[in-house]
C-alpha cells in the first residue's frame, strides 16, 4: 500500500485533536505535517498523538501563535527549525527519514505568514513580513535546488494560479491572491524545481480548494475557497506520487479548522 502523508493547518491542535484522531483513523495517514499549533513543545498532547500510533513526533510550537508538528510511523531525525524573516516564530520544521518508504527524504513543513488585510508592505507590516518571507524562501529554495529525496508542504498562503480561487478578477486585491505573491510563489516554485503534486494528479482549470473562511455564513452554499495549502515535491518524489485528495468534507465536521486536510499517496 502506498504512503500517505497529510498536511493540515489545525488552528490550535489542542482544540481540536479529537479532529486529528479522526483523519488519522478513518483516512489512514502514515505521516501527518500540521500548522498553526498554537501550542508552546512542553503543552503538546502527546500521549495522543501517541495513541493514534505515532512514535516518531517533532514539535517546533510557541505560545499561543503559530506552530508546526510533524508526526510519523517510521523514524525520522529532526534536521532544522530554520528562522525567517527576522522573527523567531515557530514557522518551519525539517524532518529526514532513516527508514521506511521515506528514507532519505526531507519533509519539510511550512506556516507562512497570512500577511494581513492590506495588500501594501507600505501600510502593512503583516504583508512586509509576508514578502520578505517569501523573498527568502525563494533564496532558500534556490540552495537547495539541485538536491532531491526532498517534500515541502503546509499552508504557504498563497493560492498561486485563478482556477485555486472562487473568483480571480475579486481576488486580485486581496491578500494571497495578488499578482506579487502569486509571482513569488512561483519563482519559489521554479528557483527550487519543486513540482507541485497536488496539481501533478488534479491538473488546472480544475477548480480546487483547501480553505473557507469562518466568515461565510453557509461556506459550502456560498464556496468562496482558496487552495492555501500545499504539497510539493523534488522531481524524484513527485515521480513516486499516485494520487492526491482534498478532503473538502472535514470543512463541516465539528468545530472544524477553516482549512481542510490535503493528502498525498507515495508508492
């Protein structure tokens, strides 16, 4: 059976854990990569993360604000928590595998900044922040470029392409769909050779999306999503990928997370 890796912006996995026990048992998942923790290390809920099976866990969380945790069935070291941006927020967290159908890869697992309301680093700091993130990962994907055995997923905010949003022309001046972050998204993508595998198997104009915000009423009826969340993957990775799915239901379980899990299956 394949491999089934998941990333999931949770917003606060102690609220809901009881979410991430039921993606894990009803969608067999191998290893899970979740964002926005909001959880400082030593307050994790370990021993249930332990429970659904996984004995292989790497936490880089703080207080109250962002967060990444990487969980798996198969060992794996912690290779970095790398810094951007000027900020010490827990944003990233890098984890090789020693055995099991992915040894040697990196996973890396990213929370980008959201980057505010305002669409202009003039006015908004949020958004400054947002690009100067995004400028050094460009930098940083750059670096690695010519490596392979390695995956970047998580929520990059930035739905990149017009069939990733309810309506390209209304997005063009809201934050994560603007011609300066879709660009740089891009040229992230292109300076690090990463293939996108979410696309790969679910090609455009498909439309697809992996967040509703909380301010729609009825989301589903309504449908204004945007595809924030992402896998991607080295050549050699993406080549090993079967399939993808979106898991858009879990939008409506109880008190849901405004974003959905994304997974992927590696033969």
């Amino acid at each position: 059976m394949p491999l089934r890796l998941a990333t999931w912006n949770i917003n606060s996995v102690r609220l809901r854990i009881g979410l991430v026990e039921k993606l894990v048992r009803e969608h067999r998942i191998d290893v899970l990569c979740l964002q926005e923790t909001k959880c400082p290390d030593d307050k994790f809920p370990m021993s249930d993360v332990r429970k659904l099976g996984f004995e292989h866990v790497a936490l880089h969380g703080q207080k109250g604000y962002h967060g990444v945790a990487t969980f798996s069935r198969f060992p794996f070291v912690t290779t970095a928590r790398e810094r951007f941006a000027d900020k010490d927020d827990a944003r990233h967290l890098a984890t090789t595998f020693a055995a099991g159908p992915l040894e040697g890869v990196t996973v890396h697992n990213f929370y980008v900044p959201a980057g505010g309301d305002e669409p202009d680093p003039i006015v908004n700091p949020k958004f400054a922040h947002k690009l100067q993130f995004l400028s050094e990962l460009t930098d940083w994907s750059t670096r690695i470029a010519d490596t392979g055995r390695r995956i970047m997923v998580g929520d990059l905010n930035i739905a990149p392409d017009p069939s990733d949003v309810w309506n390209h022309k209304q997005l063009l001046k809201i934050v994560s769909h603007t011609p300066i972050e879709t660009q740089g998204l891009d040229a992230m993508r292109e300076a690090g050779r990463w293939v996108d595998a979410v696309r790969t198997h679910v090609p455009h104009p498909e439309k697809l999306y992996s967040w509703w915000s909380y301010r729609a009423a009825d989301w589903e009826a309504v449908d204004r999503g945007r595809r924030l969340d992402h896998i991607w993957a080295s050549a050699d990775v993406a080549a090993r990928t079967t399939g993808v799915e979106t898991l858009r239901f879990a939008r409506s379980w109880e008190r849901p997370s405004d974003h959905v899990p994304v997974i992927v299956n590696i033969g």
